[in-house]
C-alpha cells in the first residue's frame, strides 16, 4: 500500500470495517482514509462492496465491526440525516428525488428552510452556490421535467447546500454526455481547491486517470491496494481489479456488411415514462455489422427496444425484419423471423430467477418437439443441451439444475446469450445495455460475442449508454435524443466530442443551435 509520510491528516478514516449479509461479507476488514482537497476513486468489479462501503459512509448500513472516524472523532452515524448534518453528503446512482417538486423545494426538504418564511433565504443561498460554481438550474422548474443530467445537478445542490465536508458519488457519469462529464470533472477540481474530499465510485478507468488522486482497489469484499494515481496505469489497476490481465480493447475485423435485415421506418411509441417515447424513429440494419444506438439515459432507448421484441406494440410506423412485415405481431413470431434480444434487466426482464439455469436455457422453447413430448418435458434432452450450453458459453455453475439467482450477474448473461444465440442462429441480434454492472472478464467475454455474432453474418444492434463500448465494437453509430434519432457518426472518423455534441441534442446540421448538455 502506497503511503505519503508527508500527506495532511486524514478527514475520514475506515479502521479495519467488516460488513455481513447473510451468505455474502460485503466488506472483508477494509482500511482506508479520505483527506481534504483530494478525489479518492473506489475501484471494483461488480460486488466488489464499493456501494456497501460508501452506504456505511452516508449511515445507509452500519458497520458489524471496525470504526468510522470523521476529523479524528469515531462516529456511529445511524442515518443518512445524521451523516449530512456532519457534512457528508451523497449523490447515488439512482436520483433520490420528488418529481412534482421543484428543484428549490427538493433541495431543503427536510431542512430546517423548508418551512416557507425561510424559502427566501434558501433560495439566495442556492443562488450564490450557482453562480460559485456555474450551475445553471432553474430553481422553479418541476423535477420531473429536467434532463437525468440536470437532475443530477439538484442532487449536487442539496449536498452543497448542507455545506457538505466530504461529498460521495456513485457512478456519477452514467448519465452523462461526454461535455457533461468533463464540466462535473471541472466542477469537482472546485470542490478540490475549496479543501471538500470526494469519494468518487466508478468502473470507469479512465476516469479514474484523469481525475482522482488516489484509487482503492477493492475486490470480493477486500482492499487490495491503496495507488497514487501518477505512480500507476491502466493495466496495473485492471490487474488488481481482477487479479489477471484482460483484454479491454476488442480487435475485430473490418465489417462486411450484407443484405438489409432490419428497416425501422418511422416508428412512434409510448416510453415507460413520460420522457421516454419515441417518435419517427427510422434506419437500417444490415447484415455483417454492429450498429449502435447511442444515448443519454431516458430517450427512448427502452421504448425502442420494446416495441422491437414486440412487448409494445407501435402507434405509427412499421418494421421489417429481412422482408417479413413484424410491425404488430407477437414476440414469438418477432423470434421466428429471425430476432433474438437481450433485454438491459436480466433480472427482471432475462431469467426467472427461481429456475434453474437449464429451465432459463430453454425458456421461449420449452414447447418444442426437441424438448417436450406429449406434454412431458424430455429432461435427459434439456440436460444434455444445457451442459452444451455450459460448455460453449463459459457458464460457471455447480450444474445445471443450480438455481439462477445464485450465479453472478455475468453468468446470468451469458445464460440469456446462450439461449437467445444456441440452436437458431438470429438473422438480427438486439443487446440494450448488454454489459452494465458486469465485471471486465465477464464484459470481455460478452463483447467478444457480440463481434462473433457480427463475423458469423448476423446484424447487431447495440443500444448502449456506455460510449467506450459503443467505439469499441460498432461499425456505424446512430444517436437517440429526445426520442428520435438526430444524427449518425462514423467511430473510426468521429471523437467523443462529435457524439457528445449529438447526444445533448445539437444535430451535425445544427451550427451548435438547440439542445442543453447534459
């Protein structure tokens, strides 16, 4: 572990912290400490415990052994009230938010200001915090009725208004354009300068590089490692993450796009939110490639994917899959011509968690001849077929009748892979958000189907929020914003900033008109 013997005295410490769920340690004696004026980035695989440690942090969950130390002083913080009262304050993954509420009555509810003498006051000291650090938020606007990006902002500002000490983000950039990224980055560097420490949870690694400090590297539940960030690189971190080296970058071949398999030709649908619809949603997927459909969260990536595997039904448009119309059919007719998907929640949306994985295999064909006979299930061809499975895909489980809540995120997905690419090779391949929340083994291993897939003649749609990934593996990239697409970038010609530009709603025709970044 990496040491300054010159470095100020810590502002938070974690003494030798242990967390228990039952069957799973969370936090395995974790050490480490948070000092003023710097950017600690917490660093893991998925259920490496990063989220159950700054949930101790914030009084979410409390320690079952170790200490917590805020200026030198043991803390027992019992709850998220009493961690901003001493100044932590915390924007979590998942907005904490009243949406009917405006921006001004969401940032002091329950605060003292939020009674109404005092919302004059509050709203002077909110007005100074904007202009200090140029956030630009209406203070009257309904929640509900901002960008994801601007929501996070609120969440910014409530913690700023509790004159927040030491501020924690978890995966802060996931809802982020690239020019909204690099102005929180920017906005970080302030808080830095202004002597506030930040605990910074990504898996994002060269996020890490360009703006933490240091990096604590945790895995199953341990610290392996505390780094200077100048004094290490990408491959030492992934090492430490995983404990291997791994691939991050997947070679591939030029694409040798065939014959169109899918056309979209002015598509409208309801989103599952009120943000989230989709309006004159056209173009082509064409066989031997990857296209991808970039995006900021909730512009109606959800809505397209739906009405694509047939779970919601289009209000104008139509579909083409080759040239078998699939506009308002069934989703078991969608998967005869040729479509297979694999939706963003596996675990809501992919498997059933309470079966097996060789149920889960042959779910969507557990009716056919090869599986059933007169009513019975052939089990001895269901076994046979999933050990197939288990092989070819690298499915780790004790066996095939394992119940598949207990397999990790990344064997749940390559269980939907199998089952939606084994037997029937599909003519188009559908994949909303196909590696969050996965490890980087198990995101290499998928995204290396993915370009199999390509290879083997299939077209491949790939909805991502995940711009790496989408440079990565896409050979055409078409941008999604506000439910229609605005824009199509080349990967190979194109920069982050291109498509950052487009997915804030600025189209390439615009001249920088229109638009907010979020």
């Amino acid at each position: 572990m990496t040491v300054s013997h010159d470095s100020p005295p810590p502002l938070l410490s974690v003494e030798h912290v242990t967390k228990l769920f039952p069957d799973v340690v969370a936090n395995d004696d974790v050490t480490l400490d948070v000092r003023a004026g710097e950017v600690l980035c917490l660093l893991g695989e998925n259920g490496a415990g990063k989220t159950t440690l700054v949930d101790m942090l914030y009084g979410v969950y409390h320690p079952d052994d170790g200490a917590i130390l805020f200026h030198g002083e043991p803390l027992q913080i019992k709850s998220p009230g009493e961690a901003i009262e001493l100044g932590i304050g915390m924007v979590h993954q998942h907005f904490e938010l009243v949406t009917p509420m405006s921006t001004l009555e969401n940032i002091v509810i329950g605060t003292d200001d939020a009674r109404w003498a005092n919302l004059p006051a509050a709203r002077k000291k909110l007005e100074g915090l904007c202009e200090q650090y140029d956030i630009h938020i209406d203070l009257d606007t309904e929640v509900g009725m901002l960008s994801v990006g601007e929501q996070q902002w609120v969440e910014i500002l409530k913690a700023l208004y509790t004159d927040v000490e030491l501020l924690i983000l978890d995966e802060p950039t996931a809802v982020l354009t690239p020019q909204g990224i690099q102005r929180l980055f920017q906005f970080l560097r302030e808080l830095k300068k202004n002597g506030v420490g930040i605990v910074l949870v990504t898996h994002k690694l060269w996020e890490v590089a360009e703006i933490s400090d240091r990096v604590a590297v945790l895995r199953k539940g341990k610290l392996i490692d505390i780094v200077n960030t100048a004094e290490t690189d990408t491959d030492e971190l992934v090492r430490l993450m995983v404990g291997r080296d791994v691939v991050l970058q997947i070679d591939k071949e030029p694409a040798v796009p065939g014959p169109v398999v899918l056309h979209v030709d002015n598509i409208a649908a309801p989103g599952r939110s009120h943000r989230g619809a989709i309006k004159d949603v056209t173009f082509e997927l064409r066989q031997g490639e990857i296209l991808g459909l970039a995006g900021v969260s909730g512009n109606g990536q959800s809505a397209l994917f739906d009405v694509l595997v047939g779970v919601n039904p289009p209000t104008a448009g139509t579909i083409h899959i080759a040239d078998v119309d699939t506009t308002h059919v069934s989703p078991k007719k969608i998967a005869a011509a040729g479509l297979s998907a694999v939706p963003s929640d596996r675990i809501h949306q992919g498997v059933m968690m309470d079966f097996s994985v060789q149920e889960n295999l042959i779910l969507g064909r557990h009716r056919s001849s090869a599986f059933v006979s007169r009513g019975i299930l052939k089990r001895r061809a269901i076994r046979e077929f999933a050990f197939t499975a288990i092989k070819d895909f690298e499915i780790k489980t004790p066996s095939p009748v394992h119940k598949i809540r207990l397999l990790s995120g990344g064997n749940m997905q390559k269980v939907i892979l199998a089952r939606e690419l084994m037997g029937h090779p599909p003519r188009v391949l559908v994949v909303h958000q196909p590696t969050r929340g996965l490890d980087i083994g198990a995101s290499e291993y998928v995204r290396r189907r993915l370009v199999a897939e390509r290879d083997r003649g299939a077209g491949v749609l790939l909805i991502s929020e995940d711009l790496d990934e989408v440079f990565n593996l896409c050979d055409r990239v078409i941008v999604i914003f506000g439910g229609t697409i605005i824009g199509a970038v080349d990967p190979a010609d194109a920069n982050y900033e291109e498509i950052g530009l487009l997915m804030a709603g600025i189209s390439n025709d615009s001249n920088g008109g229109g638009g907010s970044s979020s």
